[in-house]
C-alpha cells in the first residue's frame, strides 16, 4: 500500500526554490490570491484541518475568529518553538520543505488579512533557523513574500524570532511574550489571541505543521483531504518515533494508522524482540499506555480519546519490558518542574514536590502513603493553572499511578523487621 | 560595545518590531555571540541601547536556559538527558563526558576548553543519545563516537 506524503516528499533537494518550483511549488499560493480571503477560510474549514500542536482545535475555525475588520495590524505567529520531550516533526519541515511551510504562512496571511508573520523558531535549532532564513531569502527574491505578491497587491512580511530555550515558550500566550521581549509567561485567558494577542493587536497561532498543510488542502482541494485518514481529524500526521525501536524517526503517515503498526511495520519493531511494557503516544506530558493495551489502537485524536490518552504532537515513545519506568517518570516530572514558568504556585511547587516523592521512591525511601500524596498534588495541579503546563505535568502521573500502581509497591521502603521484646535484665531475674 | 556590523544589525532589526523591548531577545543573542556569554555589564549595556530597565534585561536572561550568565568553555557540550535519550543511554554518555574531561555537570576544565551542561529534551529524540556543542547537533552517540569527537575538539 502506498501512502500518501505531502510533507516530506521522497524529493530530492525540495528544500532548493527551484526543486520546489518544478513540484507545483507556490502554486496553492497563486489560486489562493485569486481567491476571496474568506473563500480561503472556508477551504480550509471544510477540510476538517485539526491543529497539529497538540490541542487539535479546527484550524479554519480559529482563522475566522480574526475580525474581519481591524483598525489594529493583525499578526501571524508560526509556532516551531517544539520542545515537547519526544517531538521532532518541524525541524524536518525546517530541513526537507521549508517552502512548503513558508506558502502557508503566506497564504494564512492573505486568508486574514494579516501583514506581518513572526515564525518563533527555537533557540537551540540554530541550524534550522539558518536553513529557513535561506529559503525564506530565497522566497523574497521570488517575490513570494514582500510586496504586491503575484502582483495581486497583497503584501505580507516574514521574520525569524529566536527563541533562547524555555519549554513553556511553545505555549501561544507565553510566545507572544516572548516575541514582545519579555520573559515567556503566559497570558490569563480570555482574551484571546484573535481579540488581544501580539501588542495588543489581533493574533492567530498555528503550528509549523498546520500551516504546511494549507498548501495540500489547496493543491487537491478539500475534499480529497478530508477523505484522508481518520474523517474527524483528516490528513497525513507526521509521527515522530523513539525510545526502544530499531528505527527511530519521522514517517508521515494518515491520521488512525494503528499505534503497532507504526511500531513494527516503520520504525522496525523493538530491539532483541523484547515485549513493550509502556507507551506514550504523543509526546511526554500524554497519558500513559501499558504495553498489553496497545493492540487496536489508531493514532487519531477520537481514537486516542477513548482509551483515556491524546495524540498530542504523536511523538511516540516506546520503552521496551527491562525499561525501569519510574526512573523515566522521574524525569520527565523534573523536565516539567524544570520549565515551570512559576507564576502558578500549584504548578511552581506541586512540580518540585512531586519529583522529591518520586526521587523517595527511586532511592528505595517512598511507602505507599507517598503514592496516595503523589496523586493528591497531581489532582490538585491539574486544572488550577494559567497554562496547560500544570496539566501536563500532571497527566503522566495520574496515568502512570493508575496503569503501574505495582511499580511503586515493588519499590516501596521495606518495613525494619520487628524487633523482639527483651526485658530488661532485673525483670529476668524476677520472672526465673 | 558591539562591533559596527552588529550596530547595523541592530537598525535592520528595528525594522521588524513595533516597539523597542521586541528587540530584547535578538539584541541579547547578539550580545551572546559576540562576546560569549551575558555578563552583568553586558545586561547594562543592552539596556542602555534599548533604553530599558536593567531589571527587565536580568529577568529576561535569567528566564531563558541558553543565555549563559557565565562564561562557558569553548566546547559548551550540552547533554539531552530527557526521556527519549535517557531510553537510549543518555545517563551513561554523560558519566563517560565527565569520567572523560575530569569534570561534573555544570563545570568547566581547567583549560577553559569544555564545558559540560546537563539540557532538556533538544528534539532530536530519533538520533538519540545527543549532546549540542556550541550550535551544532552531534547525534546518535557512543562512547567510541564521543571518544573521537573530544579528539578532534583543538
């Protein structure tokens, strides 16, 4: 069976303009200006387009909460600041496409009338970033970006912002905090992005990937990208997998592709045969999967839902049967306690405190009180955040409680043996 | 003081930004580059140029990991330890770097040639174990790999 790729493409040099070019390169951009901006949001809202960040809301959806009329610029933030544990989709945009991207920002410009698009690159990328700025150079030469695009009078700018290493910057908020200069916290919701986003002003925030996928829609239109994958969230996903596999990697694939047959069939199965005893589906902060219940399960969001997990950014980690899980939820824990960005005390401290139960357990000191503690702040974080980072931090927890209960009872401090009654010497003597 | 190419940098970024404090972030990478890591006089002097707070320029350089606030080796090797690594030895790599270079996570040798930084995850999660040395991704890591790559460090 051959599978459709519309992002990664077997083209060789796709990341040259020219290369690009010959394979109908910019040519959804040019049928985009020939058509009415809110045509182009209708486009893309029938074609179902879920946002490929990790929320899946509907991208036409969120383009048309942008006021038509705005005496304020509005603004286009690209959001590649891609630093979930376990995601490594857009730097391969960056590297194999980055046209492809570069079109779709433009074209989400003109849909909403936008003249300025910020694409949020994460500070450690310095290689992708300065790939992109090629091909970004290159696409204005072209007068693909600029001015008076395919002379049809639209104008629109793109620029690079380099961000300097914070996780919490991938959330849109804390982004456009970042691009404003300040220190990447996030903003109390509403208002939202589409009413007060970037300075004030009107802001949409897509990810990397959403926005490769706008050329596709248009380039086959949106019924045939609607009819791909699973229907209530079409499209090719790009699957990011690691830990335990023979073949790490990126492979697009359909959305509802089964989790095993990515696992066996792409990524060539577990090393030594080994039986898996867990699986994170889509990126760390995703709920947790045991090994035994992996069978049937497709990779879409619906699918996801129902057994109690999310496709997130489909950042698959595998951990084969002599994984020690523990220590892996340990560190993820201290990856989120990490990139807290302390404005919400449940998230600053539960973190904290939730590693140094953890840590108990890994040292062999944690009893089973200590289980029921976890969760108690995993509970209490959960939900009582600005940001989402709270929440994800909690996830792996309450899921990994539920699913590996035993993980902890193995480890628990064992109890000193009793000691036995000795009496006193004087009452030994009285009692013989 | 920033050289007279980065001085011009600087009006071109101006360019791209409606306010000044939008230039925090570049204008401090720029600093970075140029003179290796952020020192307080450097915090001054960045705030001096964008006309703002000193305050705001330290809050802002100690929010994000990769602004060094000290002087780093000329190797920065900076180890991913996070899940997608750890799976795949990224504990062991690190023990051999500082087994290796004679040095703890955080520190710096002796000859201010390396030093070794412990990182959050760097997405490269299918080439792990990773380390970043400087800008640049130096992935799918053994010791014999890490071993050749230490040597060919001058």
């Amino acid at each position: 069976m051959t599978t459709p790729k519309f992002i990664l493409p077997d083209i060789p040099d796709l990341h040259r303009i020219e290369v690009y070019e010959q394979h109908h390169g910019y040519q959804a951009l040019r049928k985009a200006l020939g058509m009415k901006p809110n045509d182009v949001i209708e486009e893309v809202k029938k074609s179902n387009l879920r946002g490929r960040g990790g929320a899946c809301f509907p991208t036409g959806l969120k383009w048309s909460f942008m006021p038509k009329q705005s005496t304020k610029p509005k603004y286009l933030c690209a959001n590649g600041d891609e630093s979930e544990p376990g995601t490594f989709k857009d730097r391969q945009i960056f590297e194999f496409n980055p046209h492809l991207f570069i079109e779709g920002s433009v074209i989400a410009a003109y849909a909403m009338g936008i003249k300025a698009i910020y694409v949020y690159v994460r500070g450690e990328y310095a290689k992708w970033v300065t790939m992109l700025q090629h091909a970004i150079d290159d696409a204005y030469a072209h007068n693909y970006i600029g001015s008076n695009i395919f002379g049809s009078g639209f104008n629109t700018e793109l620029y690079i912002h380099k961000g300097a290493g914070a996780y919490i910057c991938g959330e849109e908020s804390a982004l456009m905090n970042s691009i404003e200069g300040d220190r990447g916290y996030p903003r109390v919701k509403p208002p939202f992005p589409a009413q007060y986003g970037l300075w004030g002003c009107p802001t949409t925030i897509n990810n990397i990937e959403t926005l490769a996928n706008i050329p596709v829609i248009l380039n086959i239109g949106w019924e045939a990208f609607s009819k791909i994958g699973a229907p209530k969230q079409p499209g090719t996903l790009l699957y990011g997998i690691s830990g335990h596999v023979n073949k790490p990697g990126v492979y697009e694939l359909p959305t509802g592709v089964l989790l095993t047959d990515i696992i066996y069939n792409y990524a060539g199965g577990v090393p030594s045969n080994k039986k898996i005893k867990a699986v994170i589906p889509g990126g760390s902060s995703t709920m947790w999967l045991k090994g035994e219940e992996i069978d049937g399960v497709k990779m879409d969001a619906d699918s996801l839902k129902a057994v109690g997990t999310s496709i997130g950014t489909a950042g698959v980690i595998i951990m084969d049967e002599d994984t020690d899980i523990l220590k892996v939820l340990t560190r993820i824990t201290h990856f989120y306690y990490h990139e807290s960005c302390g404005q919400c005390t449940p998230c600053r401290e539960g973190c904290g405190w939730m590693e140094k139960i953890l840590k108990r357990f890994i040292a062999g000191e944690g009893t089973m009180q200590d289980v029921d503690l976890l969760l108690d702040i995993a509970n209490n974080i959960e939900g009582n955040t600005i940001c989402a980072l709270g929440d994800a931090a909690a996830w792996p927890i309450q899921s990994f409680i539920k699913k590996f209960r035993g993980e902890f009872e193995r480890r628990v401090k064992k109890a000193p043996p009793e000691k036995k009654y000795v009496p006193p010497p004087h009452l030994v003597t009285l009692q013989a | 003081m920033f050289t007279q190419e980065n001085l011009k940098k600087l009006e071109e970024l101006k360019k791209r930004y409606p306010t000044t404090k939008a230039l925090t972030l570049p204008v401090l990478w720029m600093a970075q580059e140029q003179f290796g890591w952020i020192s307080p006089d450097t915090m001054k002097y960045v705030a001096e140029l964008l006309s703002l707070p000193v305050g705001h320029i330290y809050g802002v350089v100690t929010f994000y990991t990769m602004f060094n606030t000290k002087p780093v080796g000329k190797y920065h090797l900076q180890v991913c330890t996070n899940v997608s690594c750890q799976l795949r030895g990224a504990e062991h790599l690190t023990d051999h770097l500082c087994h290796r270079l004679g040095v703890a996570i955080g520190e710096t040798t002796t000859d201010k040639k390396f030093t070794i930084t412990e990182v959050e995850c760097l997405g490269s999660c299918g080439t792990a174990p990773m380390m970043q040395v400087n800008d640049d991704y130096v992935e799918n890591l053994t010791d014999e790999k890490v071993d050749k790559f230490l040597a060919e460090c001058k």
